[in-house]
C-alpha cells in the first residue's frame, strides 16, 4: 500500500512563499516556513488522503495498525519529514537527545536531524557547531553576547547533505529551501534569536538547557557535511545511516526498480516528474510505502530523498 497524507504547512516569523508558489501545497498566511509533509507529531498529524485509511490520521494508524509498520516497537511514529523554506535567518538553536527529551521535557523523542540542500544562495554558509573549548568558555560567550566568536560557520552548496546530532549548535539562514528528515520531535532549544520581536517581543530563548546539552569541545563540522554531486544514477545512494533513521538520494532517468524490504519507506519528490507504480507524482509529493509492499517501479525523470527508520532490525 502507499499511503498519501495531507501536508501541514505551518506560519514562522523567518518563513518566505515558495512553498505556496512552487509547491503543490496550500496555506492561509504570508510566512509559511514549514511544510510537514509525512508527519504523525501531534503539532501536525497528517490525515490520509485516499483509500481503504482516507481520513485516518497517521498516528492513529500507527496506533492501531502497527502491521503496516511492520509491528515496530517504537512508541510513536519516529520519522517526520518535512521542507523547510527560510526567507529570513532562523534562529541559532540545538536540540537534546533521547534521554534528555524523556527526563526533562517528558516527550519520547529528541531529536537528530539532517538536511538535504535542495536549493541556496551562491556562497552560503550553514551555522554548524561551535569554537568553545570548555562548557564554562560556551556559557560565558553565550552570556557575553558573543555569537559572532561563539558559533562556526560552514560552506554549503546546493545538493549538499547535513547530518545535525542531538547537541549540535545550528541554524538555517535566509535563502535556503531544505527537504528535512528528522525523529517526530520538535523539542528546540534557541540559543540566540538576533535580537528579533515577534509581535513586539523577543521569542523565549533557552540558554539553560542549550548550555546543558550543547557538546562540548564541538567537532560536528568535521563529521555533519557531504557532497551528493555524482551519485549513480538510478539506484539508493545511502547518505546516512544512523540508529534513528535510514536515507538514501535517487536520481532517477528512466526507469528504476527497487524492493520496499523496510518496516516502512518514505519517498519525497524534489524535482522533475514521472510514475510510481504507475501513478503519476511530481515535485513536492510525498509518499510512504507500508511494509510488505514488495517491488516498487519508478519511472520518468525525478530527484528524490527516501528514507525508513534506523537500528538494527
Ligand atoms: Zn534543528
């Protein structure tokens, strides 16, 4: 079965149009930052569209028919993939882990994250970890007002691919259009907000709990980046594989058979068109193959991120 969602698009203060303008989607308001668009988080559970589910949201299939998951034994759905469009800069900002989210937030999931760059600006740069060399040296830039010392700036360039571990210092900037796939949390810590109001006031920090779970000495910039130019064509280029999730690059020219083997498989369209299993899909669709689905044929010219959740199974 492939089961189609409604996306859910969110408003955020640093959020741009292209969603709503080159993306299928639809949504009320001027900023629309986020579109969450396979989801079962209960800040934006997707309903299913079409079919024997139509109506159902994920999570409750989740729930009750753990079977089309391949009766995985995580509490709740674990993925949430998401395009993320910032016209503005986000802000600076880390998430906890696991073990953190449970004890202090009490929500199951942290969150590990990573990007694919689906398009910036010629020369951008990612905020990707940080100089600090001790925990007090980090709290004392931090209560300094000393980001520009503070935070590590990384080249990026389109196609490029980001994995952001739990206590990683990050930030989005403005110009950049991400296709994100992420553990269903969405527990931000935000380290520093530039300074900006949202309706006249400064967006709550968290620069305890940052301090808390930043890692410190950071060598995430070292690890969190690679190139995805040159992957074979027509086949699942692996680009991380991590104990939360699984995701794979396909550039797909002509026609390309795979077998869904997973407990459950998430494919997002970023560019082109073609079919799959004979149904016609393009830029901005997303899909999720249930478990046991078996073959699955591709055809036309497209570029997509699939992913399935990770650890050993
Ligand atoms: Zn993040």
């Amino acid at each position: 079965m492939i089961l189609f969602l409604e996306p859910v698009l969110k408003e955020n203060v640093w959020g741009g149009r292209r969603l709503v303008t080159e993306f299928p989607y639809h949504a009320e308001g001027g900023h629309i930052g986020e579109c969450w668009a396979i989801s079962a988080h209960p800040h934006g559970d997707g309903v299913v569209k079409e079919g024997e589910y139509a109506g159902t949201t994920l999570s409750g299939l989740y729930r009750e028919h753990r079977e089309l998951f391949g009766n995985l034994e995580a509490e709740e759905f674990p993925l949430l993939v998401k395009i993320i469009d910032a016209e503005t800069d986000l802000s600076i900002q880390v998430h906890p882990d696991d073990a953190y989210a449970r004890e202090h937030e009490g929500v199951p999931y942290g969150k590990t994250e990573c990007w694919y760059v689906m398009d910036c600006p010629e020369d951008a740069a990612l905020v990707i970890g940080h100089h600090a060399r001790t925990r007090q040296e980090l709290a004392d830039l931090i209560a300094q007002d000393r980001y520009e010392e503070l935070i590590r700036q990384v080249p990026v360039r389109k196609g490029d691919f980001l994995q952001i571990e739990p206590g990683t210092v990050h930030a989005i900037k403005g110009g950049f259009l991400i296709l994100e796939t992420q553990q269903s949390s969405d527990i931000t810590y935000r380290v520093y907000d530039y300074g900006r109001l949202v309706d006249g006031k400064p967006r709550q920090l968290h620069v305890r709990q940052s301090i808390d779970v930043i890692n410190v000495p950071d060598e995430a910039d070292t690890k969190a980046l690679r190139h995805t130019d040159g992957l074979p064509e027509n086949r699942l280029n692996l680009l991380e594989e991590c104990s939360h999730y699984k995701v794979w690059k396909l550039d797909l020219k002509g026609s390309f058979a795979f077998e869904q083997k997973y407990p459950f498989l998430i494919l997002s369209v970023l560019e082109g068109s073609g079919t799959v299993d004979g149904r016609k899909v393009g830029k901005g669709d997303h899909m999720l193959f249930t478990c046991g689905h078996g073959g699955v044929t591709l055809e036309g010219e497209l570029e997509a991120i699939l992913s399935t959740v990770g650890g050993e199974r």
